[in-house]
C-alpha cells in the first residue's frame, strides 16, 4: 500500500535542441490515466502537466546528466531520452516517488553503440546489434527530490496524501549525491517563513544524502545479481 510508479525509458535518434546543437536532450511525459478517483478525474490534465513541467525544471541543467554523450554527430543527429512516467497508484508524495523511479531508470539504461559512415560524401549511421557494445550513464548527478510539506508552522517529509491536504505550502528540493543542491521549487499557496525555508533545505540534503545512498546501494546489489552466472554457465 502506497504511492506506485512506473518510468520507462525510450532512446532515439533525432535533431538536437537549436540552443544546444552538441548536446542530446530529454523528453519527459507522465500519464495518469491510470490513477482514477472523483477528485483526479476533474484535474487530471492539469495534474499531469504539473508534474511534467516539474521534472523538465529540475533536470533543466547541464550538470545533472553528460548530455554531450548522447552526441553523435554534433549539431546533426543525437539520442533523445523519452522519460514517460505512468502513475498507478497515489497515496501521497508523487514527485519524489516519480523522481526515485526516473533515477533508477537512468541507472538501467544502456545506450547502444552508434559508427558513423561516409559514403560518397553522405553520413550513414550504424547502430550496433551487439549487447556489450553500450554505455552507460553516470548518474552520481541525478538527484531524488525531497518534499517539505508546511502543516501549521511546522513541516512533514514523505508526507501522506491526507497530510498533503492538509498542507499549505510545499518545498521541493533536488539533492544529489554529492549533497549538492540542485534546484528548488514552491509551491501551495502558503507562505513560508525564511528560518523555516533554511531548516527545510537542511533536513532535505540530510534526507536526500540517506535516500540517494540506498538508492544506489539497492540498484548495484540487483545489478550484481542479475549478473551472476547461473545453471550450465555457472561452471
């Protein structure tokens, strides 16, 4: 029982953005078309770009992800990341759930080598069929988002979705690894006393140190297992 998320990640070959012609980008898109209640149905579109456009804000810099590794050709062909999320099930602190799940995706996600031929002047692309041939990408960047929930004059983290109603105001703070904060967004309608916003930002980079820790500790244990030989390969 509990907040349910689920991210797919999808790389192809496009143009790259006018503003950064070195430089791959990524596209993100969240549906929740699959969590229905009375009171999501009358707002679920906006729900829906309310949480897309958050993920576009915090993961709007060049330091997050070496977007110039998804480069192929520069200012001709690069590898755009379609980042679709499918909400299953809300039970309070969606875009830190969303932010854990993109994280992990980006964790998982291979990028198939790419030769590029000149043929008569023209430029072909190859991509390789074989496994081995990928890369990865470095996620070490990449940060959780941390929800502070104003109640009162007080604050909740991980809070529930009865205690979100309950909220008058919310601080959303990315951290990384390297306990850096990466940006920071408000929203409610509530206003948030400046001693209160500080504290915020401290129990958010303590929280997100933790989060992202097990995180990564979670995603090597199951890559490590996934790549234990087994049976006939075993011996």
């Amino acid at each position: 029982y509990g907040t349910d998320v689920l991210v797919g990640i999808k790389a192809e070959i496009g143009r790259p953005k006018q503003d950064s012609l070195d430089k791959g980008h990524l596209e993100f898109y969240v549906d929740c078309s699959s969590y229905r209640t009375t009171e999501i149905d009358r707002r679920i579109a906006d729900l829906a770009t309310h949480l897309t456009k958050s993920l576009e804000r915090i993961y709007d810099s060049q330091n997050i992800l070496d977007l110039k590794s998804l480069a192929i050709i520069p200012e001709q062909q690069v590898w755009i990341l379609y980042i679709d999320t499918v909400i299953l099930e809300c039970c309070g602190n969606l875009l830190d759930c969303i932010s854990i799940a993109v994280k992990a995706a980006l964790y998982n996600t291979r990028i198939p080598g790419v030769s590029v031929n000149d043929e008569e002047g023209a430029l072909e692309l190859e991509i390789s069929d074989d496994p081995n041939d990928d890369h990865k990408l470095s996620i070490e960047r990449v940060p959780v988002i941390i929800s502070c929930n104003k109640i009162g004059h007080r604050y909740v983290v991980d809070a529930t979705q009865e205690e979100e109603c309950c909220s008058s105001g919310r601080l959303l703070i990315a951290v990384n690894d390297h306990t850096n904060i990466c940006s920071m967004q408000k929203s409610g309608t509530g206003g948030l006393d400046p001693s209160t916003i500080f504290e915020m930002i401290e129990t958010a980079r303590q929280a997100g140190v933790l989060l992202n820790q097990e995180l990564l500790q979670t995603l090597k244990g199951e890559e490590d297992r996934n790549n234990e030989k087994c049976g006939f390969f075993a011996h």
